[in-house]
C-alpha cells in the first residue's frame, strides 16, 4: 500500500503533510504536490494532516490512476520537506470540482 495525493490539492497546496513525513517522499508541483508511490512506507501520517482531504491511501477505490500520477510527477518535481504557505486561493478552490481540468499545472515548483 501507499498513499497518492489526488485532485483536491491542486489549487491549494498546503504542506502540513511534508513536515511529519519521516522518509520525505513528497515532491512539488507549481500548484500541488505529490507522493512518491515507491518511497512512501505507507505509515498515514500524513492523512490526516493535510487540511483539503487530498491524501488517499491507493488501497480505496479507482486510486491507480492516481498512483501513477503521482509516480510520473515525483520523477520530475523537487523533493520538498519543509512546510510552506498554501497557495492564496487555497480556501476558496479547496473542494472545488474539475480542478485537474481547470488548474493543473505540469510544472515544477521551488522543492525545498
């Protein structure tokens, strides 16, 4: 098992998750983050840490897609381990539909 990070945190990227992550798997995009699904060691700390609900462990269901997402941008983005201000319009765009369509960003952020 692993976790994935999904569509909900594109727009917001909060961080709360990085810091707790004790083997830094997390890697970052211009507008959200992902989950390296081979260096993740599946502990969930992260989970319940990150305010928009967007880290789902890959064993729920229609989560493969997501795995491989993940996978394909951690091998592109920085890895980031220190926590950071959300994006401005992270309260506004949390759970907001059709985020991958409307604001998904392929490139890469700042890492650190």
């Amino acid at each position: 098992m692993t976790y994935v990070v999904t569509d909900n945190c594109i727009a917001c990227k909060y961080t709360d998750c990085v810091e707790v992550c004790p083997v830094d798997c997390f890697y970052e995009g211009e507008n959200m983050l992902v989950i390296h699904p081979d260096e993740c060691i599946d502990c969930g700390v992260c989970e319940p840490e990150c305010p928009a609900d967007a880290i789902r462990p890959d064993t729920e269901p229609e989560m493969e897609n997501w795995v491989e997402f993940n996978r394909k941008y951690s091998e592109q983005w920085p890895v980031i381990v220190t926590k950071k201000d959300p994006l401005p319009e992270a309260d506004e765009r949390d759970g907001e539909e059709g985020k991958m369509d409307k604001y998904f960003s392929e490139a890469a952020g700042e890492g650190g």
